[in-house]
C-alpha cells in the first residue's frame, strides 16, 4: 500500500537532519504506533506519509487514499463545522448529497452534531478536535494518520475515535498514530516503532499478546450464515436452529455489532457476553 525508502527529511539547505534512512512499509489491515520523545520528529514523520511533506532523499512508494488529523486543528477557516467536512467530502470524490450525509453521520457520532451550522472560528478546542477527525474518516481512506488526534477529546468521542480506527483497521485501511497515552488501542497494535536519533526503530515487544478467553466478546446471533469480511475478524461457530456465535477481540464488537445490526436484512441479536 505505502512504503518509505531509506527516507530523510531535514529543512532548509544544510540543516540538521530530522530523520534519515527510514525505511517502513505499510500492509493493509495494520495499526501501527509510532513512539518518541518531543522533538524526534514523529511528526516529521507522520506527515511524510500523509504526503503533506516530501522527503529530502529516499522514496515514498504508494498512493493510497489518505487522511490526516495533524496535532493542531486549523480552525480560522471560512467553513461552518458542516460547510468544512461537506467541502472536504466533495475533494475526496463524493457527491455532495453523500459528503453531507455522511458529515452529519461522523458529526453525530462524535457528539457534535448540535454544532453543525456553528463557524469553525466559534468552536472550542474540542469540538474543532472532533471535526479534525470527522474530516479524515468521512470518504473512508486507506491510510489514516492521526497525529494526537485523541487530545482535547472527550471521553464519549475518544471511545468513538477508538472504534472507527478499529473499523477501518477491519475494512482494510493502515492506520497509523501517535498519542501520548500508551495504552491507546494497546490490545489491538500490530506493530511499534519508536524514532530515536533520527532513524526509525521496531519496537522488540510488537507481537500480538496472547489474549484470555475473558479478553474476547461473543456475540450470538440468529439468520443466515455470517459473511466473510466483517470487521474485526470474528471467529464464527455454529449451533443448532440456524444460530451462530461470533468471537471478536473487544476494541471490534461495537462495529461488529453495527454490521449485523445495519445489514439487510439484519440478523437478530440474541446476546452479548464476555465467554
């Protein structure tokens, strides 16, 4: 999807390097979390892959559709928090009609839907937050960035933040993020890599941990048989009288649930549980 090629990037002719000799590649279906201290240039390289900066040397190979929620929201901007994420949805190729459905959807959501006609300079911290990350999962990108996207969030929003990182993760998307919680998304990271001295390291301890039978949902339903493609992967058994049970890791049972639930037609929640 999208890879660095012993990357550098440093500013101004004869400055210092801020990086140098990255190399990264970006699979589909990856959450990959990107540590560092202040000033390592984390930053620098989030917006290299989001190709809001080119690279001094090196390539960047791949050209996914690709949003960005930068650590600093510009909000003098001339939109309302609607007109901002309608004008956005129009660049990334939708129709207007779907750019505004889908902004007032991601606005609800993100419990800011009463601020729709509100202008982006009349907006408090948090809420331009939330239309920071609305922006970037309104057209459904392939590669999201997100640059400390959680801070000024509340808690409901950065929960919902949370579940649409992990349903585009399930949808097919990398996702790629700093913020300064650690354990942010902690149980569903494929991969860590931290920036130390200008190049680009992979954290020892990336693998997967095992997880406990209790560290799952299992969700049982009633209809037909389950599709293939349903976010977070769930682990499908059958039982008896067309029931089914779907086992999924937790961070992916609410947009599991809403597949189910939004499907046409839409199957029959018969419990949730921990197993």
């Amino acid at each position: 999807m999208l890879s660095l090629a012993a990357v550098g990037r440093r500013y101004g002719i004869g400055g210092p390097w801020v990086l140098r000799g990255v190399d990264l590649e970006l699979p589909p279906r990856t959450l990959v979390r990107v540590e560092g201290t202040n000033g390592t240039g984390k930053s620098t390289l989030l917006r290299l892959l989001a190709r809001i900066d080119a690279p001094t040397e090196g390539r960047v190979r791949g050209r996914p559709r690709t949003a960005y929620v930068p650590e600093r929201f510009p909000a003098a901007l001339p939109f309302t928090a609607e007109g901002y994420l309608i004008h956005l949805g129009r660049i990334h190729g939708l129709s207007r009609r779907a750019a505004a459905t889908r902004a007032g959807e991601w606005l609800e959501r993100f419990g800011a839907g009463g601020h729709a006609g509100t202008p982006l300079s009349e907006l408090s911290k948090g809420t331009s937050q939330k239309v920071a990350a609305a922006q970037a999962l309104l057209a459904g990108p392939e590669l999201l960035v997100l640059d400390e996207a959680w801070t000024g969030l509340d808690t409901a929003a950065r929960a919902e933040l949370d579940r649409a990182v992990a349903e585009r993760v399930a949808d097919g998307a990398a996702v790629v993020f700093v913020d300064h919680d650690p354990r942010r998304l902690a149980d569903t990271v494929d991969t860590r890599y931290a920036v130390e001295d200008g190049g680009l390291v992979r954290r020892a301890e990336d693998a997967a941990p095992t997880r406990a039978q209790g560290d799952l949902v299992r969700i049982d339903v009633v209809g037909p048989v389950p599709p293939d493609g349903l976010p977070g992967a769930p682990v499908l058994t059958h039982g008896p009288d067309g029931t089914h049970t779907l086992t999924v890791e937790p961070a992916h049972s609410d947009a599991l649930l809403r597949a189910l639930l939004t499907a046409r037609p839409p199957w029959h929640i018969r419990g949730v549980s921990r197993p």
